[in-house]
C-alpha cells in the first residue's frame, strides 16, 4: 500500500498547513520529499530497514533522511491506525476498479461469443441431464448475468467503502481541529467517518469485497466445470487450442483443460481468505487491535486471484472452438421436448398432471421399443389428439419450440436479440463506472 500511504500522508501534509501547523516552507519540502520517495518506491530504488515496522514508519523515516525536521512534523494530529484505515480503503477503491473492469472484460467476451452463436442450439441440463433445448448464446449469458451480479455487489460495496477515516486519530480524533472533510475529498471520498471508534476499527469493507470476490470465483469455477464437461470425449462440445491446455506427461493422445482445472481450483484462495477475516474480525474489542493487521494478507490474496482468473478466462473463452455438429446432434435429441409436448396437451384442455402421466408413459414405450419418443407420438397421433402426423412431427422441431418461448427472460429467438443488445449496454455502464471512479480517486 505504499502508493496509498504517500497519496494519504500528501493530503494530510496539506490539511496540516491550512490548519497553520505546518508553514509553506516546510509543507513544500515535505510535499518534494514525499513525491521522491514516490519514485524510489515505484521504481524499486527504496531501502527498506530492519527498523522499519511497516511501510507507514518507513515512509516516514525516508522522509526525515530527505527533508529534515520537517518531515518529524507530517504525523502531527494522524495515528497509525487512521492511516492505515485510509490506505486500506483507497487500496480497495482502486481494486474494486480492476475487479470490474476485469469483469467487463469476460463478459464483453461472452457477448461476443453469444452473437456469434444465437443459432447454435444445445440441451440445457438440470441434474446433469438433459433437459430442454436452449440456444448456445441464451447459455452464454446466464454466465454473463451471473458476473453482472457481482458488478453490482462491487459498485454497492464502493459506497460503503466510500468514507474516510483520516483525522479519526488513534481513536478519538484530535485536539488541534484539523479540518477533515478537505483532504477526504482531495482523495476521492464524499464523505468522512462518522464515529472515530468505528472508524479506526471498520473491516467491513474488506469483508465485503473479499466476500465479493469469494463469489466471482464461484461463478467462473462453474463456468470452468461446465467447460470441462464439455472437454470430454463424452460430450466433445467444445475444443480447447493448443496453448490453452495441456498434454499428459505419460499418455500421449491427451489434452487436458488445465487452465480451466487451475482456475477452478483456486476458487479455494478467496473462500479461504473470506473465512480468514471473518474469524479474525470475529471476537475483537473495540478499537483497533492489532490483529487486525492480519486483514491483508487475505485481501490481496482473494483480490489477486480472482484478477488473474478473470485476466486468464477472457483469453480462454475467445479462442475455445464449439463444436456446432456435436452440440446440433445432442440438441436434436427428441426426448427434450417431452415437455413441450405435455404443455402442448394442456393447451387442449388436458389437466398438467394427467398430461405429464401420459407423456411419461409414451417416453417409456419409446425406451422399451427403443424408437424416439418422436417417432413414437407421430405413430399415434390421433391418439394424442393431433389433427396430423405434419403437427406431431412439427412440435419435436427445437427451432419451433424456441419460437413459443419469447417471454421475458426466455430463450427465444427475439429475447435472446434483445438480451445480447442490453448486456452490451450494462457492460458499457460499468466501464463507465469504474472510469469515473479512478478519476475520482487519487493517481
């Protein structure tokens, strides 16, 4: 968080010489001092010492050894725990940022994938079992509603994260009526803490995001467990290029979704890590404990995780190859439209249990004769109350029944045009965000 601590202690400085403790004179060489040991820090030139007890200290040790007296006077009126307090929430504002701009990324992939297969048709599956046809791009952006969600738990998160402690003190402010409401809005904030215990001692913000990216990677390990499946010789949905699996060290006719198994497994990183700070956020006293130095080490692993997922996802999902002929066979699959055919007899009258009965029973002669179920309800048409064998044949096409599904959130045709249409706008809206952000907050 050393970026963080020198955007933290220049606003401070600032605060410090309109309150008149700190003349122009030694403001400015502090504010010279500081942007050097900027650079040092950045440019991996700095010199850390054995007493050094974090970065807080060591910036301002560095300082003192540049500026002089001056730089003795830059922790007047701030404690350790108000800075570390306000590094911490502008480390998370600015991760919050990459959290959804990676996010944005992934899903203006699916998007794409999904216009370029809103014609391709597979089975959906429950149970893992199939189940219904459904486009390809309608499966494709459920995985884009899945992110958008944990967009919107990022963007909410933010305006809790949205406060600034500086100027709580140790614990209950100072006496030397710094103004703080100007050097919050110098970085970024809207507004200040309310209470100075609280502030000193709030983790719910790192709670909250490590608890957001706990989620996200739940969502991209089932992405990575569907693409997996799909891998399989078994299903052969997709193909994975070359540079993104991996050959068997002994068996030479593998490849294996590596990538995706890596991914999948480090979901195990931010779940971790949400328990971690929970159980240590769990039993602490008011104020601030030192226990809860252990916070960061669990953030920046959660965080850089789940980063690097969504870095190495995006790549992955522009280059698998779906295989349409595989999909198109399992999707002509007539038992998947067993349902349609009971709605089909509840539209004529019958009751829907009594027609999930007869249904039921004409997918079991067809298992026992070993026919589709298809060809078995064209044979008794009349039976089922079909006015033609044409009618029959005509439910059991799975374009026709995508056709009748156009209610809000289904999988027809013109739904699936007009929900690729609004992903591409709620994405551009979070680009949007996260750009307005990072003005907001310091560089």
């Amino acid at each position: 968080m050393a970026a963080q601590d020198i955007v933290g202690s220049l606003a401070h400085a600032r605060a410090l010489g309109r309150a008149g403790l700190l003349d122009a004179k030694a403001l400015r060489a502090i504010e010279r001092g500081l942007l050097k040991v900027g650079r040092e820090l950045s440019r991996g030139e700095f010199t850390f010492q054995p007493s050094d007890e974090d970065i807080h200290m060591a910036v301002e040790r560095r300082l003192t050894e540049l500026v002089g007296e001056p730089g003795q006077r830059l922790h007047t009126g701030r404690s350790r725990n108000d800075q570390v307090a306000l590094d911490l929430r502008l480390w998370c504002r600015s991760a919050t940022c990459e959290l959804v701009e990676g996010l944005a990324t992934v899903q203006r992939v699916l998007i794409r994938r999904a216009r370029q297969h809103q014609a391709t048709l597979l089975p959906g599956y429950t149970h893992l079992q199939r189940a219904q046809p459904v486009q390809l791009a309608h499966y494709l952006l459920a995985y884009f509603e899945m992110l958008d969600r944990d967009q919107e738990r990022l963007q909410d998160l933010d305006r809790r994260t949205d406060s600034s402690p500086l100027g709580a003190g140790a614990l209950a402010g100072s006496t030397l009526g710094i103004d703080r409401r100007r050097p919050a809005r110098e970085l970024g904030f809207t507004r200040v803490s309310g209470n100075s215990l609280d502030a000193v001692s709030d983790r719910d913000f790192v709670a909250e995001l490590t608890f957001a990216c706990a989620l996200t990677a739940v969502h991209l390990s089932r992405l990575c467990e569907d693409l997996v499946i799909w891998n399989s010789r078994e299903f052969s949905f997709i193909t994975l290029p070359d540079r993104w699996a991996t050959g068997s060290s002994l068996m030479p006719q593998k490849k294996n979704p590596d990538v995706l198994e890596l991914v999948r497994g480090r979901t195990g990183r931010p779940v971790a890590a949400l328990v971690g700070i929970l159980t240590v956020l769990k039993g602490l006293p008011l104020s601030y404990d030192r226990d809860l130095q252990e916070d960061r080490g669990h953030l920046f692993s959660a965080v850089t995780s789940v980063n690097e997922s969504l870095q190495v996802l995006s790549g992955l999902l522009a280059a698998v190859q779906f295989n349409r002929q595989a999909l198109a066979k399992a999707a002509a699959d007539p038992e998947l439209l067993a349902t349609d055919l009971a709605e089909w007899l509840v539209g004529g009258g019958v009751p829907f249990r009594l027609a999930h009965g007869t249904v039921a029973r004409t997918v079991r002669e067809a298992e026992s004769r070993q026919l589709g179920l298809d060809q078995v309800v064209r044979e008794s048409w009349p039976r089922l109350g079909f006015s033609s064998e044409s009618e029959a044949e005509r439910l059991f096409q799975p374009a026709h029944s995508l056709g009748l599904r156009e209610q809000p959130g289904s999988p027809g045709p013109r739904r699936t045009e007009a929900a690729v249409t609004a992903a591409a706008q709620r994405v551009a809206a979070h680009r949007a965000w996260a750009r307005s952000l990072r003005r907001r907050l310091p560089a």
